[in-house]
C-alpha cells in the first residue's frame, strides 16, 4: 500500500507539472478551447489514443467480453475500432480545413457557422450535456481502480480524482489536456505491453485454452451469442460495432482534434499515429478471455451489495496474475488511462457550454452588445464555473453508481453522437446543405434511439433485436437518419449540377 501511495504522488505530481506547463501556454479562451495550432501530429496521434481508450477500453469493457465473449469482442473491438478509424478518416481533412477557415471551437460552434445558424448550435450545446453520463461512467471506474490500489473508500476515490482531474483542467485547459495525456499515453501503451505479454503467456501455459472456455460456456466463443442479451446476433454484433465506432468519432473531445494542427499532413500523420497506438489498445479486451483461466463469477461480486459485477473483472484479474509491485504500477496506469479522457471530456463540456450555450443565450437577451474581447472574457470565466458544477454532479451521481457504469455511460453519448452525425458528414461531404433537413433528422436519430431502447421491449415484444444493448438502438437510429439525409443531399447535388 505504501509503494501504491508513493507512486500515485509521483503520479499526481508529474501531472500537475505538466498542468502547470499548459496554464502558461493558455493565453486566451480560444487557446484554452483548441490550443495555438502549434501541437505536434505525434501529439495530437497519442492524446487522441489515449483519450479514446479510456476506462472503458482498460477498465469496463474486458468484463462484457469475459461474460458474452467472442461477439463481445468483435462489436466493442473489432467492429468499433475498424468503424472508428474509417470515419475519422473521412471527416477529419475537411472538418480541419472548414473549421479554421471558420475559426471554429467546438463541434456546435462549427455547425453554427457551417448552417448560417447560431440556434442550431445552441441545440447541440444543450445537447452536449448528455456527455455528463460519459463522465460518470470515467469517474465510477476510476473509483474501481482506486479504492482496491490505495485501500480508500468511494468517497475519497471520488473526491481525489474530481478536485485533481478538475483543478488542472480548470487553469491549463487544451494544453494540460495535451501534456497530460502524453505522458498518460505512453505510461499506457508500456502497460498494454505488459498485460498483453501476461495474458499471452498465460494462455499458451493453459492446457486447452479453447477447450476451458467451451466447457464454461460454449456460446463464449461463438461470432454471435444467443444467450446474451446485448450481442445476441450479427447485428447486435457486428454491423452495429462498425457503425458506433463510426459515429463516436462526433464526440466534442474526439473530432475537434483536427483543430489542433493546421494542415493536411499533419492531419494524416496523426491520424496514422492513433490508428496504430489505438490498434494496441483493442487488444486488451482479450482479458476478458484470459479472466476465465483465474476467476468464477463468485469472486467477481461488489462487497457492498454482493452482487457481480462485471465491471470488477480487470482489476480483479490483474491482480490475481501480477507480482504485487507490478499490480501497483499497473494499477496506476489504469488511473492514468481513465483520467486521460475525462479530462478531454471536462475541456469539451465546459468549452462548449461557455462558447456555445452561454454565449448564444448573452446574444439573444442581452441588451448590450459585447466586444469580442468582453465575450472571451465571459466565456472563460463560464467554462470555469461549468467545470466546477460537473465535479459536483458527477461526485452526487458516482456516490451510488449505476449497476452497469458501461451501458449508462454508452446510452447518453451515443444519443449526442447520432444527432451530430447528420450535419457533420452533410457539412462535410457536400457544398450545398440543408439546415431543415439535417436538423429534422437529428431529432429523429435522438428520438429513435432513446425510444427503441426505453421502450422498444414494450413496442416489439416478439422483436429479435437486442434493445437493451444501446449500440443497437444507436445503429438503428444511425440508419434512420443518416442515409436519408445523404441520399436527399446526393440526389440535390446532382439535380444542381
């Protein structure tokens, strides 16, 4: 316990240097938003790796793969990474090239201006609060991590990682973003290196490997489970993997990297840079498999309330197949990887709050029109006080986390990324769009998607479809939104031409 708290401070203070480093790079609101356009591809590759694997790549997903399997497997890592990288592909050039000619900050902000609509970008800054469940799901497993590496309680779990994650967010902003998840990046990728090298080694020392998991259960290794209520067929499984992986790259923390450089190559070489580092990270959802050599069920229950928790089953696992100092220095990397997406997260909810939610609303009714130095000023000032009043939230929220922090996380943040997806690829792949079409359909993807997983059980009681995966119920609302907005927009651009 004394090494965990002696590297956790050697931790905490390396970051909090690296902090302090980006507040003496902020000199203005927008350089807090998306930085000063000096960040290297290298950096923006790493940071975006390691703010997209998060705790749900190193924490919470090897859990769905060891209880569903295969097709657990094949939807958040297969299906999600191919669909990620390719739509991050598409979008990224020309959101950078639309977004600077703009000076854009926020994804709403650039569909603001892209539209000719400042409403449109309030609505996505309303929106944007859905992001709040993401946040939740980070801090909850941050707190997993935490209270079996340093022996606390959820209480102080919660309170150490809201008060440190928050305060240098809150005076370093994109750049202590940045200098944290470099450093936070590549504690990870030495640590995947780690697990993967003990988890294949493992399983090679396993006598009949596959034959252990068939005779658990036999469906574990089957490309769809039918016994599983989220992967339970190949479009649960598959289809709907590729198409969320394609949708997440609209998250305000994920797209608006593009901003950070300023130019196409760099763009490309960034883009490379997380494709392969991403790649490595995937990987560790094989846990979940090699979980199954050294756990039952049995000892994978929350000793509070007794019941299982497949949320455990990382922790649980390393712990039982690492020497104990090395456990220690995993287990603070797993920190590390959880806190390198909240962060991104806190940048992206308060940005987008002060610039576009709070900015929209002073111009609407204000009798006083501010000066661009004034509306900065108050922006940041705003971003402040939106930083402070998620940290609250999310600690009342956290205090009794959800029995299933993965799937409550997944159904607010899929619900913002659908109805981003429509203007996003109309802006970018055609000339000529239309604001009443995109918006239209941006509220059939919200409505479809939470209605198909609140309620869809009710409405289609004989439906084959796995609702209660929110990954289906996005997929669909995807597709119903998505294609008739780029068939309506192929067909006008081509009766234009």
């Amino acid at each position: 316990m004394t090494l965990s708290w002696i590297l956790f401070g050697l931790y905490l203070a390396g970051t909090t240097w690296l902090g302090w480093l980006g507040y003496r790079k902020t000199r203005s609101f927008s350089s807090f938003a998306i930085g000063n356009g000096d960040l290297s591809a290298f950096q923006v590759g790493v940071t975006l790796a390691a703010a997209t694997a998060s705790a749900a790549t190193f924490i919470i997903n090897p859990g769905f793969v060891y209880v569903d399997g295969l097709s657990a497997f094949l939807h958040l890592g297969v299906g999600v990474y191919a669909g990620f990288v390719g739509m991050l592909a598409v979008l990224s050039f020309r959101f950078r090239k639309i977004g600077a000619s703009m000076g854009a900050l926020t994804i709403p902000d650039w569909i603001g201006k892209r539209y000719g609509a400042p409403a449109f970008s309030l609505y996505f800054a309303v929106l944007n609060l859905l992001t709040f469940a993401f946040v939740v799901l980070l801090v909850g497993g941050i707190s997993i991590v935490m209270q079996r590496l340093l022996g606390v309680t959820n209480v102080v779990a919660l309170l150490i990682t809201l008060v440190f994650v928050t305060g240098y967010v809150f005076i370093g902003g994109t750049y202590a973003h940045v200098f944290t998840n470099m450093l936070q990046g590549m504690l990870m990728i030495g640590v995947t290196l780690i697990i993967l090298y003990f988890g294949f080694r493992e399983m090679v020392q396993t006598d009949d490997f596959i034959g252990l998991l068939q005779n658990k259960n036999p469906w574990l290794l089957r490309p769809a489970n039918p016994q599983s209520t989220l992967f339970k067929d190949w479009f649960s499984t598959w289809f709907s993997g590729l198409c969320i992986g394609g949708a997440l790259v609209c998250q305000p923390h994920i797209l608006t990297k593009a901003l950070y450089v300023d130019n196409d190559r760099d763009v490309r070489r960034y883009i490379l840079v997380f494709s392969a580092v991403f790649l490595l990270f995937t990987l560790l959802l094989l846990a979940g498999f090699w979980a199954h050599i050294d756990l039952s069920a049995d000892q994978l229950t929350d000793p509070e309330t007794g019941h299982f928790r497949q949320d455990l089953v990382m922790t649980v696992w390393l712990e039982r197949i690492l020497p104990d100092w090395l456990f220690t220095i995993v287990g603070i990397v797993l920190l590390a990887a959880a806190m390198s997406t909240l962060d991104g997260l806190l940048v992206g909810i308060s940005t987008i709050t002060a610039n576009d939610l709070v900015l929209n609303l002073v111009n609407r009714f204000s009798k006083h029109s501010l000066s661009h130095e004034e509306r900065m000023h108050l922006a940041m000032r705003a971003s402040h006080v939106v930083l402070v009043a998620i940290a609250v939230l999310a600690f009342a929220v956290t205090l009794h986390p959800p029995r299933l922090l993965g799937i409550f996380g997944q159904v607010g943040v899929y619900g913002l990324v659908l109805a981003t997806v429509p203007p996003l690829l109309t802006g970018v792949l055609f000339e000529r769009a239309s604001l009443p079409v995109v918006w239209v359909m941006s509220v059939v993807a919200l409505v479809v998607h939470f209605g198909l997983y609140f309620f869809g059980q009710r409405l289609f009681p004989h439906s084959e479809l796995a609702f209660a995966n929110p990954g289906v119920t996005a997929t669909i609302g995807l597709c119903s939104s998505t294609i008739p907005t780029l068939v309506f927009h192929w067909i006008k651009s081509r009766s234009d031409a």
